[in-house]
C-alpha cells in the first residue's frame, strides 16, 4: 500500500530498486494466485546473481557510491 501510495508498482520495485542497481540480472521472485510475493521468500537466482546482492551487504548496503540499503543492514 506505501509503494502504490507513492505511485510505484510494487512487483516492479524490487527489480527496479535493488536488483537492477547491483546488477542482479536473472533474480525472479514467485507469487501467489493473487499477485502478492510469498512471504516464505520463494526467490530463485542465479550464482553470480547471489554474489552481487552478498556484495552489497559486505559494502554496508552501498552499490557504486549510492546507499541502497540502511546502514548497519
């Protein structure tokens, strides 16, 4: 409900928001039969895909100079 507040599609977001920035390229996350992610983290992604997010968090969250995610995360 936030992120449709704000105007921002929110099975786009975490493509756009995370995966794209750190250059996950074949992340797909399941959902269930009404369209919302499974809270049970049904997330399929390839080797180099769990490098790059491992990556992020060994840099405190920060992706090519940009904070993406709080720091201490």
């Amino acid at each position: 409900d936030r992120l449709l507040a704000r105007g921002l599609d929110p099975l786009r977001w975490p493509y756009e928001a995370l995966a794209a920035p750190i250059g996950m390229r074949d992340l797909w996350l399941e959902t269930d039969p009404y369209g919302r992610y499974l809270p049970c983290g049904y997330v399929h992604a390839s080797a180099r895909d769990w490098a790059c997010l491992a990556s992020l968090l060994l840099n405190d969250g920060i992706c090519a100079g940009v904070r993406l995610l709080p720091e201490g995360y």
